[in-house]
C-alpha cells in the first residue's frame, strides 16, 4: 500500500529499522547537500532543520559535500548529492517535480532533479527534493500548516525523531497546482489606504502567505509559455480589435445589429471572437509559429480563452456550430441567465479542435488551452469528440446562484457539466473563482466544496487554478484548510482533513469543530436568502464577491455573531490549564477574526444605510480602521483585500473613505 496519497506512482518497501535523527533531544544526525546545490535544495534543507529544531529543540548540522570523511552518525543527503548517486539514485533522470525517498546504510535520501530560482517561486517547476522534505515532515513529525504565520505551525513535540527504512518514489497528484495569491493592492486613494495593511505589514503578510503556500505544494510540473495570453490573465484576445479589426472585421463578433467588433459606446476590450471564421484558426496558429521561434528549444503552446464576456457572435456560421437547442428550463433555479444571448459550449469546444488541428499538423505534441466560462460553459454535443491535448480549464461562473454553498441542485447540475467535459475526451482542469467569495465573513462550505473536489480528482482533473485567495484565514479557516490540503491528499476523507485542522486546538478542538458547524449550517440554511439578497442589487448586475460588503450586514445580522461567541469563549475556556499556549492563542486567532467580522458588519449596516449621515459613515470607517491597525499583524485576514472589497463597494460615496 502506498504510503503517501499525494503520489501518482509509488513502489513502497518497509521494514522495522529506523534511522535515528535526533535521541532525547540531541542530533543524532547531519544534513548534508550537493557541492553545487541549487536555491531549492538549499531551502528544503533549511526547512527540514528548522522544523526538525521546532519539535526537538535540537539543531542539525548541514554540511555539503564533498565531506572530508564518512560521516561518523547518520545523515540525510537532499538533492543530486554524490553519495545519492553512488546509492543508485540518478536525480538528472527524474522528472521536474518527481521525489526519490529511500534509505540504506543507515542513511536517508531526499532527491529530486532540483533546478535553478527562487524556491519560493511557483512557477519553478525542479521541486522534487523540497516536496520531499515536505512528505518526511508531515508523515515523521506529525507537522501540519494551518495558515501562514508562525502561530500556523503545528508542530508536535518529539525528543525521538526517527525515519522508517524506505524506498520509494512519487511526484504530484496535479501536474499544476495553484492559488492565486490575492497580493494586489489597487484601486487605493491615501483615504482608503488606511483601511488596508501598513506597508510593512503587507510585505511580512505577503512573506508569510508565499512560504505557507509552498509548505502546500503549490507549483507545475512544466513551465509553459502560452502563445496569446498576452493580458496575464487567461483571457486572449483583448488587444485583437486595435491590432487587427480594421483589416479583418470577419475575425469579430457579430452582433444582432449587423456590427462587427466592439458594440458602439462599449468598454475597451468589451467583445468577443468570431470563433467560427477560418482566418482567425489560421491567424492564431501564425502567431503560435511566431512564438515559438522566439523561444527555441521551450515548450510554447496556445491559449485561445475568450475575453472575459459572454460569446455574442451572432453569424450563420458560429449559430451552426452551436447544435440542437437546449432547453433552459432544466437548469437549477438562477442559472437561466447564465447562457445569454446564446448557449455556446458546443461552439467554443469546435473552436478549440479546429485550432488544434491546424497546430499539430506543426507539432504533433502542441496543447490548445481554452476556458469553459460564461455562456460556453455547458458541456458541448455529445457528438463533439477533442484530442486529449486540449485542454479545458473548467470555469463554473454565474452571476448569482450556483455558488458555494449552493443547492443540491446546482450542485450535482454541475457535476453533470464537469461529466460532460471529460466525455469529450479533452484534458480537464479545475479553475473556479469560488474563493474570491464571503468578504470578511465567516462563509464556510467546507463539506460541500471537498465533495465537489474530490468528484473532479476521481473523473479526470489534471490540474487547479483557483481564483483567488481573499485570506480570511480566521473566519474562514476550514475553507482554506481545506483548499491547500485538499491538493496534496485528495483521496483523504474529509472528517480526516477537518479533524487535522480541529486537533490543533488541543483541548478546545471540540468546540472549535461545533463553532465552524455553526457556521457551516448558518451558511448552508441561508444560501438561497443569499442569492435572492444578492440579486435584487444593482438591478441585477451585482457582481457578487466584488460589492460583498454592500451586503453583508444583510448576509450576517448583529444577532447571528453572539451564538459564536459563545462557542468560542467555550473553547478558549477549554484550554485553560493546559500547559501548550499554543492551543489558547490559536483560540483566540479565530476569536479576533470573529471581532474583525463582526466590526465589518456593523461599519456595513450604517455606510449601507442611506439615512445614516455622512458623519456617521465616517465614524463608522473609524471604527473599523482602529480594529484593523490592532489586529493588521496577526494573519488573521488579508486587509488589503478587504480594502479593495470595500472601495468597489462604496466608491461612489463620495469623501467616504477621506480622514
């Protein structure tokens, strides 16, 4: 039985012999490194003596080779080490994220086939000896990571630390795996700038979060250049219409009033593609050819993601490629809209295998990414049948229902849609704004959202893409347990996954599980309220996670937060006479995000009340600023987005945010 559910391949030997590292808390071992390590050889070394320290209070020794002579007590070789070698482990032969953990001679090696950068950089994709060191502290040391932050550690004791004898090798379950780490700042005048992180602070947050993110595995097995993705966000064309629009109008929507391109008035950008037309298939593969004689010897593939809006192309022959009509009247309850002015799954997925075409004719070996979004979301014609190098980043967007928690309803509907995707025979990856959602407040979905994950993990998801981190690491701590962890065991249940968050409370993890289970149930009773709030505002164009705070008074009341501080002051009460601070600490880390949300709310009710007078809006910001300048050190929650979700929300109260 594999040892590790994170592997994708594992040959696993065990036996009763153990290497010692540390006896009664003195080093019993040395750590040792390549003569040349690179950067992330380097760090993983760093880390494993730092945690092996944490637990033990016993410091490693880390040495480099060459050693003047064996080592008089055992050692742990990390990385393209020579005594790796003369073990049999060659690391130039492992794949980029690929671990070898064995033991032998009374030794351990950690090897990967380490590359050059930063080791906090995700986008290296040489991890293999790090994501080792990582596995040998979460199975031998019991170490798990909470939230970024020291207080995040969880560390178990041990005056023994010992390594079983092993030899096996592993890489990733997800070939990529990434959160998008919410670290921004825009939109900030030097009025609204207050309510955000100091500057100091939100360098030491962004630190913290980048190192705590790692710890998760987040990274890629292969670096790729996307010919296309020219704004960084995912979304292709954007520039088309300046670059090519007044030679080739054809290449460009169609709208009902016979106009090609941009609507007259519309936004920059604000269009979308005639994904019908042969000169755009052709077009796109020329600049791919172009691309990739820029970067000889680099992976390069295409990236044909719509802009971000809804497919409008009206012409005879996108309206062909569309297939049979789909009734509407199946979809769950709000999501009718979602596929409006057409329904273009199908078209896109057309879209996506004439382009393959044309580029494997080139190279055989090229991958065509695109997203399912909008309104070409559903899952195409059962008759459309995509090469496995196309690969379709699986994007659930609607404007109001469907998110998390959502009803059983929406939830197995797309399932369904996930389903039909994979049926097609393309590569699926998962790539959801779900996280971007809940502002400050205690939104958990825990179960919900593990359940729809691991339903993907199971039928085919090669990879994820989540957008965004908010880092509301207090009120909604099981969430972004869950999100990190959830990506390195997948197939772990998920009491299993809570009950490791839960435990890190000592003797207050009991009521720590009933204060999220109040939550939970609070969210899950209330979702469809939610959306129905949700809707009426704006007119119906709110943009849901972006104005939160225009609703969250009305989401979460004063009346639903002292319930929850009731459980909460049960909890920090259950730690009393324990020896470990720790568990009391982390108490009140949640504690503090309750206060923070809270406060959130109530500044909420009076700046969202139109009878509330200026100079009460005003004091009601103050208010907040005094919680947020106590609390911007703690982790507790990424101020800078709360910042920004506030300044989309309330921007057009004029002076709000003015001392």
């Amino acid at each position: 039985m594999c040892g590790s559910l994170m592997l994708g391949g594992c040959a696993l030997i065990m036996s009763v012999s153990q290497i010692v590292l540390v006896d009664q808390g003195t080093p019993a071992a040395l750590i040792v490194l390549p003569e040349n390590a690179e950067p992330i050889a380097v760090y993983a070394a760093e880390e494993l003596a730092y945690h092996i320290e944490q637990a033990s209070r016993a410091r490693l020794e880390i040495l480099r080779e060459p050693l003047n002579a064996p080592p008089a007590k055992p050692a742990v070789f990390l990385g393209a080490t020579r005594a790796a070698r003369d073990a049999g482990i060659d690391a130039t032969s492992l794949a980029s994220e690929e671990t070898v953990l064995r033991t032998g001679d009374g030794q351990v090696y950690v090897v990967g086939n380490d590359g050059p950068g930063d080791p906090l950089d995700a986008g290296i994709t040489h991890t293999g000896t790090l994501w080792g060191v990582y596995e040998v502290l979460e199975r031998y040391l019991g170490v798990r990571w909470l939230w970024p932050g020291k207080l995040g550690e969880y560390i178990p004791r041990a005056n023994d630390i010992r390594i079983p004898a092993l030899d096996e090798g592993f890489s990733p379950r997800f070939a990529f795996r990434q959160q998008r780490p919410g670290l921004g700042r825009r939109g900030f005048t030097e009025g609204n700038m207050r309510l955000s992180f100091s500057e100091e602070n939100a360098k030491r947050y962004a630190r913290d979060q980048t190192v705590f993110l790692r710890r998760h595995r987040m990274g890629r097995s292969e670096d790729t250049i996307y010919a296309q993705r020219r704004s960084g966000s995912g979304h292709s064309f954007g520039d088309w219409w300046e670059r090519f629009g007044k030679e080739h109008p054809e290449w460009f929507q169609l709208s009902p009033d016979g106009r090609r391109g941009p609507a007259e008035g519309a936004k920059p950008r604000k269009f979308t593609m005639c994904v019908s037309n042969p000169g755009l298939h052709a077009k796109t593969v020329e600049l791919w050819q172009e691309e990739r004689s820029k970067h000889p010897g680099e992976t390069i593939n295409i990236d044909i993601s719509e802009n971000d809006e809804s497919a409008q192309c009206v012409c005879p022959e996108c309206r062909a490629w569309d297939g049979p009509p789909v009734d509407r009247s199946t979809l769950p309850p709000g999501l009718e809209r979602s596929f409006e002015p057409v329904q273009a799954g199908t078209r896109y997925a057309r879209f996506a295998k004439a382009v393959h075409a044309l580029a494997s004719a080139v190279d055989p070996n090229v991958k065509v990414n695109y997203y399912a979004y909008l309104n070409y979301f559903w899952t195409p014609d059962a008759s459309v049948e995509l090469h496995p190098n196309i690969m379709i980043a699986f994007v659930p967007w609607f404007r109001w229902a469907g998110w998390f928690p959502r009803t059983e309803a929406e939830h197995e509907w797309i399932k369904q849609q996930w389903l039909g995707w994979q049926r097609t025979g393309a590569s699926i990856y998962y790539r959801p704004n779900w996280f971007l959602d809940g502002y400050t407040m205690p939104l958990v979905y825990m179960h919900q959202f593990c359940d729809a994950f691991q339903f993907y993990a199971r039928h085919g998801m090669i990879g994820t893409d989540f957008d965004s981190l908010q880092g509301q690491w207090a009120a909604q701590g099981p969430n972004l347990y869950l999100l990190s962890r959830i990506q390195v065991r997948p197939e772990m249940p998920i009491e299993e996954m809570l009950g490791e968050y839960y435990a890190t409370f000592g003797p207050a993890a009991g009521a720590v599980k009933d204060y999220f289970t109040y939550w939970e149930d609070y969210a899950t009773k209330n979702s469809t309220r939610a959306a129905d709030a949700i809707r009426t505002r704006r007119d119906g164009n709110f943009r849901r996670y972006a104005l939160y705070a225009q609703v969250a008074d009305e989401l979460y009341p004063a009346e639903v937060f002292p319930p929850a501080e009731t459980i909460l002051a049960r909890a920090l009460e259950a730690t009393r006479d324990d020896k470990d601070s720790a568990f009391a600490e982390r108490v009140v880390f949640l504690q503090q995000g309750l206060a923070h949300a809270k406060q959130c709310a109530a500044t909420a009710a009076v700046v969202n009340d139109t009878s509330s007078s200026m100079d009460a809006k005003k004091a009601a910001i103050a208010e907040l600023l005094k919680i947020r300048r106590s609390l911007e050190h703690t982790n507790i929650a990424n101020m800078d987005r709360a910042a920004i979700i506030e300044t989309d929300s309330w921007k057009e109260i004029e002076g709000l945010f003015e001392p």
